[in-house]
C-alpha cells in the first residue's frame, strides 16, 4: 500500500498556504513586548510539528494496514517500519502534551497559528482533496 504523491498535493499545497496566512497573522498580530522572532519561531516549530505528526500518521496507518491486508507480515523490515512510524506518532502526541501543558511564555499567537495547523490542513486538504476526487470519477 503506497502513498500517492498526486492524493497528497492538495494537502502539501494547503500547508504552504497555511505556513503564509499564518506567518503572516503572527506578524501583524504579534505583542509589541514579545521579539517577533520569537513569535516566528514557536509558529514555525509548531507548524513542523504538526506536519511531522501528520505525516507519521499517514505512514503509519499504511503500513499497518498493509501488514493487515498483503499478508506481508513475516518481512521485519516492514514490521519495523510500521513500528517507527507508530512510535514517531506517540512521540509527536508527547510533544504537543509537553507544550500545550509546559508553555506557558509561548506567545498565544504564536501558538495559535501553528495549533491551527492540526485544523486547518486536513479540513482544507480534505476538502480540495475530495473535490479533485469526485471531479474524477
């Protein structure tokens, strides 16, 4: 089971739109009293974040999935795939409990933009996705 680079653009496109739209509210929107470069940074780090969690995601459901259906369980190495994959996803899960719970001097904006990620990319991806879907079948 392979990821098709042509189902996944529409949700590549939304992220680099996102990544803009985004940067661009932190920028005008960013307290005078807080560096803008800090601002910048927690959005950008939490945007990769995001993207890294959904991509774990993706990987990880396909190559379960095909350890499930193709019968391709005796190979390791698609085992150990599976199992990095999954592994990426708990940490990623970690990662976003570590800074939602410990970041309390993270600029609200900052990480509102980058959360926003976790929104908008699959809402907006699924959504085009779909569209390009159904105007092709």
């Amino acid at each position: 089971m392979m990821i098709k680079k042509e189902r996944t653009m529409p949700f590549v496109w939304v992220a680099l739109i996102w990544f803009f739209v985004a940067g661009s509210v932190c920028y005008f929107f960013a307290p005078s009293d807080v560096p803008l470069w800090l601002v910048m940074s927690w959005f950008l780090l939490i945007w990769a974040l995001c993207l890294v969690d959904f991509l774990s995601m993706t990987v990880s459901f396909s190559k379960f999935l095909a350890l499930k259906t193709d019968r391709i369980w005796q190979e390791p190495r698609q085992l150990l795939e599976a199992i990095f994959w999954g592994t990426l996803k708990l940490v990623c899960l970690g990662l976003f409990g570590m800074v939602l719970i410990k970041g309390r001097s993270i600029p609200t904006v900052g990480l509102l933009a980058g959360f926003g990620t976790l929104v908008v990319v699959p809402l907006v991806g699924g959504f085009w996705w779909s569209f390009k879907e159904f105007i092709h079948a």
